[in-house]
C-alpha cells in the first residue's frame, strides 16, 4: 500500500487536478465529499493548549471568524490554482479589496487606480478610504505614461481590474507590475473576470490577486464570498490580520460551495469563452450595434495583449446601440430568456445597463471618462444554446 509519503504534491500537478483535489484533508470520518464545518467555536484538550493556541504557539483552529477547517481548505485551493503561497478568504469581492487595503495602507498613502474599475470599487476609494486620509488618482488603464505621472512619494498600491467592468479594457500587468516596483508599490490585480483558468497575474508580476468568489468561481450565483491572493509574508501576514480582527470572514458553507465551484471552473470558463466569442461576432454585425467591447475580437484596441497575458477572452461583453439609454433600457426590457441582473459569471446569462447600475453611483464626468455611456450594454454570457441567446437578443435589436 502507498504511504502519505507517495502522495503527487500540488508543484507536480496540473490545474483541473488542483481544482478537484488541492486544499482539503479527509477527517477520520472517511469522507469523499468536503465536510462543510458548522461550527463557531473549537474545544481544546486542556487550558494549556487553549492558551497556546491564542497565543500563536500551537497551530490549530481557534475560531471560525479566522480559522474554519472548510473555509482554509476553499483558500488552500484557490492558493494552489493561483501558483500562491496563501489565499485568505472574504465575506464578498468588495469585502476583498477593502481587506487588501486595510491589511496594506495607512492615513497618508495613496492608490493609484485605473478609472475603468467596478462602481463601487470608485466609490470605496474616492469615498470611503478618503475619510481616512487614503487618497485615490484614477487614470486611464491602457496608458503607462499616465500611471507613471500620477505615482507620487506616498503612492503605495497600484491598483487594477483586467478586463476591465464593465469596457473589457486590458491592462498590461507586466509593465505596471515594473512601474510599481521601481517605485516602491504594490500592484493588485482584480481576476474576477478571468480566475485563474484564464489569467495568473501573479505570474506577471503582480502582488495581491483580488477575487469575488461570488462570480465565476460560484459560477451559479448561489453565494457571496471572495478571496485576497498572494505571498505568505503580505497575505498571510497583514491582510489576514484583518479578517482576524476586522471579522469579513467568509462563512463555511459559502467556502463549500465555492470549492465544488473550483472543481468545475476550467470546462466553464471555456464554454463562457466559447460562447461570448461568437455572440461578440454576431453583434459587430447588428445594424443597431455601434461598437462592441470583447477581447477576443481582432477590433479590440487591446487584443494582442488580452492574447498574450490570458489563456482566453473571458465571457463578459458589453456594447452600445443606438438610441442611448432608451435605446438600451428598450432592448434589455424586450428580453424574455436573459436575466435582467447586474451579476456575472453565471451558467445564466445575464444583462444589465452599467450607467444606471453597477456605475450609477459614479460620478457622470468620470462614468464618461471610463466609457460607461449612456447606450452601453454588459452582457454576461452564460451557456445556454448561443442561436438563443441571439433570438433574444434580436426581439430589442430589431426595434431600434
């Protein structure tokens, strides 16, 4: 019989190994499936190990704000699939971002970030951070002139979603992770869009990987959670220190869910790629179509990039029609089999008018500046039958 010893580790294998099997140990119980760990609290054998357990000095669980047996195994996975050292999961994406910032920056810092971020990433940091004396400059996402203009002596982070909510901008992480490091920042990258079957930015570069579990790593909108992704040292060390004491923890069994998410993530993300590619093909042709945004497309300002940094294109799309925001209210009221819903990285497609949603607290000067136009349309795409998709679609296209 083999020994624990003959066991493959995570180094020797592939991704949809990884995405089955890494993070979890089986309990006494002898179990195939991943035990979900419904519990708040955790008995020790004696006051002794209590106390050393509080104390740093024995590992083991403490207290499932911090330390839960299903929640570390969805972080070792996810870990494993970024090529991390450690993952520390969230309450939710945004839950997230405010964790890598807290766990990074103090009164005094500043970020600079792309302006073609999620609405409420703006207005956590044009909002929330500034009342703690954390200043944000956004600029434009695809010029590094720009980037390297904003950097100040107290720029700390540099900050980013690529694709991009909800314009499909690329960033090119290579180069923003040289610019920061030559000036003493962080560079964090938002994958939601991509996870890591499609797009490891660790790999080029970057320092904290950002996730919201909620999208494709759920892949059927069913729970809130996300995941900050990184080294030992910086996750491991202040970031999780937060979740610690800061208490946006993620629940066990969002974590269970997740995990059997991962399990399926690769084959999902490929039909998602699949299926938006030929729906951004056949909407470049619409006559009420004026400019689609999708990756995959040889249009796309950045698509060599997109081709060289991500393993695929990603299933979110988005493009505006005639007529503005009534041309586009009009075609998504018109849908009968899309779900009219600002989530994404659903097996459901989904359909949403970002000025009026996910950006409708931004500002409409730097709503504009981002391309978030009044005629603007993100489509999530899920994996239904794409000649459905198009039928539905073409019940508002013909109308306008």
């Amino acid at each position: 019989m083999a020994s624990n010893d003959d066991r493959p580790t995570d180094e020797t294998l592939g991704f949809d190994t990884l995405a089955v099997r890494a993070g979890y140990q089986r309990t006494n119980e002898g179990e195939h499936g991943e035990a979900i760990f419904a519990t708040s609290s955790y008995v020790y054998e004696s006051a002794a190990q209590a106390a050393a357990r509080f104390s740093g000095d024995e590992p083991g669980n403490i207290y499932s704000r911090f330390t839960n047996p299903t929640v570390n195994a969805f972080e070792r996975r996810l870990a494993a699939l970024e090529g991390a050292e450690r993952c520390v999961a969230t309450a939710s994406g945004m839950g997230a971002i405010l964790t890598a910032c807290l766990g990074t920056l103090k009164a005094g810092d500043h970020i600079v970030s792309s302006r073609a971020i999620f609405g409420s990433t703006v207005v956590l940091f044009d909002t929330i951070l500034a009342r703690f004396d954390i200043a944000t400059t956004f600029v434009a996402q695809t010029d590094l002139d720009a980037w390297r203009a904003a950097i100040r002596p107290e720029t700390k982070m540099l900050f980013l979603e690529t694709p991009s909510n909800p314009v499909t901008e690329i960033a090119d992480v290579a180069a923003l992770a040289e610019l920061a490091h030559a000036h003493g920042c962080l560079l964090v990258v938002d994958n939601a869009f991509c996870t890591p079957a499609l797009q490891r930015p660790l790999e080029l570069g970057a320092d904290i990987v950002i996730h919201s579990a909620t999208k494709y790593i759920d892949g059927q909108g069913r729970c809130i959670g996300g995941a900050v992704v990184g080294s030992e040292e910086l996750v491991g060390g202040d970031v999780y220190g937060i979740v610690r004491t800061g208490g946006t923890s993620m629940s066990p069994f969002n974590a269970w869910v997740f995990l059997k998410g991962l399990e399926t993530l690769r084959i999902r993300m490929e039909a998602h790629c699949r299926n938006a590619q030929r729906l951004a093909e056949w909407l470049e042709v619409q006559p009420a179509v004026t400019r689609v945004n999708y990756p995959g497309l040889t249009s796309h300002p950045q698509h060599a990039l997109a081709a060289k940094q991500q393993t695929g294109f990603g299933g979110v799309l988005s493009f505006e029609v005639k007529g503005g925001q009534a041309g586009a209210w009009r075609l998504i009221d018109s849908t009968r089999l899309l779900s009219i819903t600002a989530n994404l990285g659903d097996t459901k497609t989904t359909i949403t008018h970002p000025a009026t949603t996910t950006h409708g607290r931004v500002d409409p000067a730097a709503r504009a500046e981002a391309g978030v136009s009044d005629g603007l349309v993100r489509i999530a795409v899920g994996l239904e039958d794409i000649d459905d998709i198009k039928a539905d679609l073409l019940r508002g296209l013909d109308l306008l």
